[in-house]
C-alpha cells in the first residue's frame, strides 16, 4: 500500500509577545501562546449563538445587580457591554432601568438628548433600527446605551411596564441586552427586569457590608420565587478603591462561591482609567481587567442558548 502524504495542520500565528517578534525577524512560526489559545477559547464562547423562545425574537437579557450604592455596577455593566460588542462584533445594548435615573450614560458617550423615557413614549412609531438608534448612544465599543431620563426633569420613576415596553421595542435588534439596575429588588422596575432576564451578575466591593449585601440578593431570589434565576448568576468582587486586604477578598469571594460555584466568581482588579470617573474606553482599561471582563462575559455565555422556561 502506497504512503499517503499528510501536510501538518498549519500553526496560527501569535498575535502578541516574543512568539510575534521571533515570527518577524526569522518567520519561524511556533504558533500561539497558551495564553492567546485561551483568550480565544473564551471568544468563541462569547460567540456563541443566542437561541431565543420559540416564536419569539427575545435575546439574551442580563441584570447587573446590587444591593449598595457605589459598588460599581454601572461599570461592569458598560465593560461587560463593551467586551462582548467587541468580540461578537454585534449590536449589543445596555438600558439603564435604574428607577430613580442612574448614570450610565455618564459612563458612556451622549450622542443624543433622548432617553428610556422617549423610547417608551414613542414605542408604536418604533417599527426598524434605525428609528430605535435614533433614542441609544454608541460609545467607542460600538456598544448602544439607552440612557435613563434625568431627574430633576422626569415626572415619574421607570418601572416594569417601562421594561416591558422597552425590551419589546429593542429585542428584535439586539441579541444581548443588559439592565443596569438599581440598589433595590423590590422596585417595580427591577422585579420585572428579573421577571425577563436570563442571567444575572451580581456586584460587590471588597468590603464585608457589601459582600453580606450580595449574599442577600441570592437569599432574596431564592425566597421570591427566582431560585431559578440564582442558579444563572456569576458574582463580580469590583476593587473600586486601591489597597484592600486580599485576606478579606479571599473570605468573600468563598462566601459567594457558596451561592453561584467557584467557577462563576470574579474579581476586577482596581484600575485607574476608571477611577478618572466619566466614559469609560475599554481600550483604556488595564489587560488585566479586560481579561477579567472577558471571563464574566464567557461565563455567562453557558445561558445564550438556554431561555429561562416559563418566563415571559
């Protein structure tokens, strides 16, 4: 019997470090590093096909919650947007349904005045994309923010009916949309946020009153009939200040690894482009905390495929 000739599989090229620079100068390819290998094995879960309820046009919705003010919610949620905008290479959109008007568009760049507010109001005349973009900002991510109505001028909170209104105009243009919600479950507003959503983050600083905060949220779920719900969480453990105990982190992230799994616990590192405080620039961020951002992404991604059952 004759040999048949097998050409080896040709090695991808490093994109990045001494592997990039011994390509350049001598074109020896010795293929990528681990740690390129494993960035891209997160990517392609990023990638992974959102399956919607049959015989709807729903996509993949997350709530990014937390029971105190300051821990950094709004933050994971435009870092979370804007990593997986940036690997999908998709529409992704971030609402802010705080009730008492967050400030997520302060995280993000304005490009129009129109807000949640707007959108629900003008939502029978909102028939394609493009009269919908009309009401969203896009920051550098190309990740859309649909801002919350201002305060001082709006005459009333967003609530669930304002959601439900929402997701329902925005829903056939976005295959992920994620709620950056307020610091109370029990809202109007939230509860049907939770009602929708397939996923949940929870967020947490590294402080012990925070992180007992946290554990309460999954107690709370538990007790009101979202147990489910609690079971698709990943909890974030957000250094939003510089110099905090890692003994004490170690305590807290065990703690909430009792609720969502080892697994599905993360910690962002403190980072000083965000402290700067205004728009946040994904590119800006350290790699360490986009490496991060990029895990909580695939991480969640285990639920693009699997609609809550009997959830509306």
């Amino acid at each position: 019997m004759g040999h048949v000739n097998v050409r080896p599989a040709a090695k991808l090229p490093p994109e990045r470090g001494w592997r990039r620079w011994l390509m350049l100068l001598t074109r020896i390819n010795i293929g990528l590093s681990p740690d390129e290998v494993y960035e891209r094995e997160l990517h392609t879960k990023i990638r992974k096909i959102v399956t919607p309820p049959p015989g709807t046009v729903q996509g993949f919705q997350v709530a990014v919650l937390g029971l105190k003010g300051g821990v950094g919610k709004t933050t994971v949620s435009v870092l979370l947007g804007s990593v997986t905008a940036l690997v999908r290479g998709e529409r992704i959109l971030a609402v802010d349904a705080n009730p008492d008007s967050g400030n997520l568009i302060d995280r993000t760049s304005r490009e129009t005045t129109s807000t949640v507010a707007q959108l629900v109001s003008a939502s029978a005349s909102l028939t394609g994309y493009n009269a919908v973009r009309e009401h969203t900002n896009k920051n550098d991510a190309n990740l859309e923010v649909l801002a919350s109505a201002d305060y001082v001028d709006s005459s009333r909170e967003f609530n669930g009916a304002d959601w439900d209104t929402t997701r329902g105009v925005v829903s056939p243009f976005y295959p992920i949309v994620i709620a950056d919600c307020g610091v109370g479950l029990h809202t109007d507003a939230t509860r049907a946020v939770l009602d929708t959503v397939w996923g949940i983050v929870v967020v947490t600083d590294p402080s012990a009153d925070s992180a007992k905060a946290a554990g309460r949220v999954f107690d709370w779920l538990r007790e009101h009939s979202y147990a489910d719900l609690a079971s698709r969480a990943v909890a974030v453990v957000n250094h939003n200040r510089p110099g905090r105990s890692r003994a004490n982190v170690e305590d807290i992230k065990a703690q909430l690894a009792r609720d969502v799994g080892e697994h599905n616990v993360f910690e962002l590192p403190f980072d000083e482009h965000i402290e700067e405080g205004g728009p946040i620039d994904v590119r800006l961020v350290s790699s360490s905390m986009r490496r991060r951002v990029t895990e909580i992404a695939a991480a969640l991604s285990e639920w693009f495929d699997k609609p809550r059952p009997g959830r509306r």
